[in-house]
C-alpha cells in the first residue's frame, strides 16, 4: 500500500454550521444542504486529499471517530433495553453512518464502508482494515479518515491509500 493523498483541517468549534457549510460548497461545488460540522469537515478534507487521483471502481471508505453523542447513545440503549424501535436520528448520531452515507455517494465509493468507534489508534485500525480488503482483492483505493473534537476544536485527517501491487489474488504474496 502507499499513500497517494491525504489533507488535514482544523476549524474551531465556534464555527456555525452555516459558514462551514458556505466554506465547503465555495471550494467544492458540492451541495451540501442538511449536513452536520462531522459531515462537512470530511467531505472536505477528502475533497483536499483527492486532488486530481482518480479513485478507481474498487475503492472503499474506512472511518473512525470517537462516540460523540453519549446522550443519543444513551438514548438509544434504553430504548433496546426496553424494546422500542430506534429513533433512526439517535442511531445515525451515534455511529457516524450519515458522515459515511455522504461521503460514499459523493465520491462513488461502492466498495466497503465501515465506520468504528474509537479513540486510541484510528489510523491504525482503519489501515488495518483497508489492507485486509487490498489483499482480498476487494478494493484498490482506499479513503482513511479520523475525526477528533474538543470542546475547542473539530479535527479531520484524510488519507487515501492505493494498493501497489504488494497483494497478490490469493492474498499477501
């Protein structure tokens, strides 16, 4: 494997959505209407790694960002807990997969699409992740991405990887 993009942004938290969202379509193009800051950033951060690389059809999305909604986590807990449908919000909220739903149609990723929930070696674990596809031969590119927030700022890393040849069709030669 071998990077062959990657970008890294940083917005402060005060930052409204409304101006993040202006920021994003202003240099993409992209409509971006009813996305939350944790979609946004990574929509542009992957828009920054990408330049001018041409993902190929095999391609898949790996991501990774600590819980940041305990309360809708919480929420939705007790609902299971006391059998009641999930509020499709709470679980969106809580997995990241709206992020990653946006992010696959954008740039055509029909690949793998996997977000975990971790704070401690995200890039790590989501290499870890895409190498294991590279050598199955499911994908060719592959979009790593981390997300951190404090109370200050909002953080996201992009990287995308390509296989170099390294995997053979039965797996690692």
């Amino acid at each position: 494997m071998k990077e062959v993009g990657s970008s890294y942004l940083s917005f402060e938290k005060k930052l409204d959505v409304k101006s993040l969202r202006q920021l994003v379509k202003q240099e993409t193009g992209l409509q971006v209407r009813r996305m939350d800051s944790f979609t946004l950033i990574a929509l542009l951060a992957v828009y920054r790694a990408k330049g001018d690389i041409e993902l190929s059809a095999k391609s898949g999305l790996y991501s990774c960002a600590d819980y940041f909604s305990s309360d809708s986590m919480q929420s939705m807990l007790i609902d299971v807990h006391q059998n009641n449908p999930i509020k499709p919000l709470n679980f969106v909220a809580s997995v990241g997969n709206a992020a990653n739903y946006y992010i696959a149609n954008t740039y055509s990723i029909d690949g793998p699409n996997i977000f975990i929930g971790s704070s401690k070696q995200a890039i790590e674990k989501n290499k870890l992740l895409a190498e294991t596809d590279m050598s199955l031969g499911l994908i060719e590119h592959a979009i790593l991405l981390v997300w951190q927030e404090d109370e200050n700022q909002r953080e996201c890393w992009a990287k995308i990887i390509q296989d170099d040849g390294f995997f053979g069709e039965r797996g690692v030669i």
